[in-house]
C-alpha cells in the first residue's frame, strides 16, 4: 500500500495532524526562521518565501509516495492552532520502512505535544503502510528529540561520526518495529 490520497486528518486527544493549509503559513515560517529550532534541522535562514513555496508545494502531495517525505500540520485541537510539524518519510521495499520527524514551535514547547504528534504518526505509519520498522535520526546534542524517541520505544540502532552544518557532529538512529511498537502498548 502506498500513496494516501485520501488522507484529511488524524487526531489525538489534543492535536489535530492534518494537511498544511495557507492560514499556517506565518505561524510555520515564526517557527522555522528561529535560529534555536533550526540548529538540529536541514534548514538555516528560512525566508518567509520559503515557507510560502513549502506549503504550496505540500497541498499537491500525498503521504505514503516512497522516497518522498510528507510533513504534517501539528494543530491543536481546539482552535486549529499550528504548534509545529511532523515529517513522515517511507522507504521502498516490502515490508517498507519510515523515517519520522518532529518540530515543535517554541511557544509550544515542553507541553508533549512532539511525543503526542510522533505517537500517532508511528500509529499512521505502522496501520497505514505496513511498516515493518520506523526509525528517527537526531543529532545526539538534541537531548529533547533523543527523549521523544525513548518515550515512543524507540532503541538507538546506531551512531555514525559526520559533519552538519559545517561542524563535526554524532547522529544517532533510533528505531522501533511493528512488533515493539505494539508491544508497546501505543
């Protein structure tokens, strides 16, 4: 299975994972343009352009599309507030893999919004796609990122010595199969 043409949303108890949608376009950019939310993420200097050009192109995408990643509006609830993004990535193969990814503006921070908003991507990508395993890549000085991944039962597969953003770095692989992440109880 493949492709999620159909997807419209997918709610917690609190959050709301949805298509991005134009409204979110400066509340995503007031995020992605922090310099301290952007130090552990592939952006640097995100421009308002930026952020107008990503959404756009987001609204012609599906989830599920394999090598081709999906980020999701994190909203709450209660007022559709954009309070960050999740990426969902899926590798070809059979069983596929994923790889998933979280951002949290922050304002919103600290609230467990990111293990909430992961939680039911892992869900999504295990029911959705039949996953066999999903993983999580951080750099290992991003100790918020390493927590969400323990709390979702994730178990660190690897660590490989590289460089991001011009500086000698660690990123450590995280990971967590079907069958864990069931066993898990999420």
């Amino acid at each position: 299975m493949s492709r999620d043409a159909s997807f419209t949303v997918i709610e917690t108890d609190r959050l709301r994972l949805r298509r991005f949608d134009l409204r979110d376009i400066a509340a995503f950019h007031a995020y992605r343009a922090d310099d301290g939310v952007a130090r552990y993420q592939s952006w640097q200097d995100y421009t308002l352009e930026q952020a107008e050009r990503f959404v756009e192109e987001l609204r012609r995408e599906d989830p599920g599309v394999p090598g081709a990643p999906f980020q999701f509006a994190v909203a709450r609830l209660g007022d559709d507030a954009l309070v960050g993004d999740c990426m969902l990535a899926m590798d070809p193969g059979d069983p596929p893999t994923g790889e998933i990814g979280y951002t949290v503006a922050p304002a919103h921070q600290g609230r467990g919004y990111a293990c909430e908003a992961a939680g039911a991507l892992l869900a999504y990508a295990f029911d959705r796609f039949d996953m066999a395993a999903v993983r999580s890549v951080t750099d290992v000085r991003n100790a918020p990122s390493i927590a969400v991944a323990r709390r979702l039962g994730m178990h660190l597969r690897s660590t490989a010595h590289t460089r991001f953003k011009g500086e000698p770095c660690e990123e450590q692989t995280y990971e967590v199969t079907r069958e864990a992440w069931q066993a898990h109880g999420t």
